[in-house]
C-alpha cells in the first residue's frame, strides 16, 4: 500500500471519480472533497501529504483555498483546472501552488507528477545533512532554512520558484536545457512543461531581477534554456 496521503478536491464528478480511481488503482489513499470549504477542513484534520486541487468550486475559488490552506501549511497542492490562461496560473502560483496541470490531462503525467512529489518529500524528510549557504552578488540561498535572500532582503518565492532557483544556483554557469529543467523539476518533458516552466521563469525573474527587464542572474538561451550567471 502507498504510504502517500493525497486530498482530491474536484467538484465535477466525472473527473473526480477519473482522479480517485487512478489513485486506487495505483494504491494510493486518497479522500475527496467536492468544495473549498471542506477541502479546507479535510486538510486541517487530514494532514494530507498531497491536495490535487481543482480552481472552478462551487464556494470558494481555488485561489482562495490555497491561501488558507498555506497560512499553516506547506503541504504540496498540485492544482488541476481548465484554466489555461498564465494570468490563471501565475495567480495560482503565487498563492502558493506547487504544480499546474491543465485540462484535459492524462493519466500519466498525472502519475508522473504524483511520483516527483513523491520524491521530493522523500528527500526532504531523509536529508539530515547541513547545506551550504550559495552566494552569488546580492543574492544568498540558505538551503538549511530554505529561504533565499536579495540585498539581504528575504524573498517571497512560492515553493516552485524556490526550486527552479536552487536548481539554476547549483548549476551557476552552466546552460540548462528545458529539458533537463522539465526533467529535474517535474520528472517528465511534455510540451505543457515547458509552457508552465515559462510562466515560473517569468515571475521569479519580476521577483529578483531589478528591473526585471535588465538580467543580471538569469539569462534567456532562446529556444535552449537557462543558465544563472556569476557576478563577480
């Protein structure tokens, strides 16, 4: 049996009787939800490790459950919506999502995000070990603490621009592939992954790009990818 806890909260039953008998065939826990409020509630008394998180509820707006759900949680929220917009996404983004899938999705990107999550909590949960403090010009990442800082300002970055920075910070000078980001990130390369990853790029760089019109970290390898820059 999965050991991984996942809230469903999806208000059309179709996808959601589509969502939960995927998690059951692959032997995960799950319990569903069909609207904000009682996604809220099953959160708080469930302690899920994972909410799948649709935006379209007949109470509140998805947007609104994961500000809620993040004044005391960090749990993973993988949202699911038709919305395909970026403003969508970066809205749901910002207020602390770590993943946007976009209907109509299949099955096995839904696996595969699932999978990376996975891995991730695993691997904080098992690394016991101090990191290192990356400095680079104004910026610090303290990985112990998890925060970053610019100007000695703490950076309010939601959990998936925390990662794409860690990921380019450790990799300081070298080009990275979309691809290879795709991979690392979210364990998969489909062509909506690198949409999302552009919509990420986007707001990290309005966030620590001053202007963000003006690179200093990051640099745009068009059609290649990404590579954080050394400031000498």
């Amino acid at each position: 049996m999965n050991k991984f806890q996942i809230l469903v909260v999806e208000d059309d039953a179709p996808v959601r009787n589509l969502i939960t008998t995927t998690l059951k065939a692959h032997d995960y826990r799950f319990t569903a939800a069909v609207n904000g409020s009682t996604a809220v509630m099953e959160a708080a008394s469930r302690n899920p490790d994972i909410i799948l998180l649709d935006l379209g509820l007949p109470d509140l707006d998805g947007v609104e459950v994961i500000r809620r759900i993040r004044n005391w949680s960090n749990v993973p929220i993988i949202v699911i919506s038709a919305r395909s917009e970026d403003s969508d996404k970066i809205e749901a983004l910002d207020a602390g999502a770590d993943d946007y899938l976009t209907k109509p999705f299949s099955v096995d990107e839904l696996l595969a995000r699932l999978r990376v999550t996975q891995r991730r909590l695993a691997l904080i949960q098992s690394n016991s070990q101090p990191s290192a403090v990356y400095e680079n010009g104004r910026l610090r990442i303290d990985y112990v603490s998890g925060c970053a800082y610019l100007n000695d300002e703490e950076m309010h970055l939601t959990p998936m621009e925390y990662r794409l920075l860690c990921l380019l910070a450790q990799n300081t000078g070298k080009v990275l592939t979309h691809k290879f980001i795709t991979q690392s990130v979210w364990g998969s390369n489909w062509d909506n992954d690198v949409g999302s990853l552009r919509v990420f790029m986007a707001t990290l760089r309005k966030k620590l790009e001053k202007p963000p019109d003006s690179p200093q970290y990051i640099q745009t390898h068009i059609g290649i990818g990404y590579r954080m820059l050394k400031i000498e």
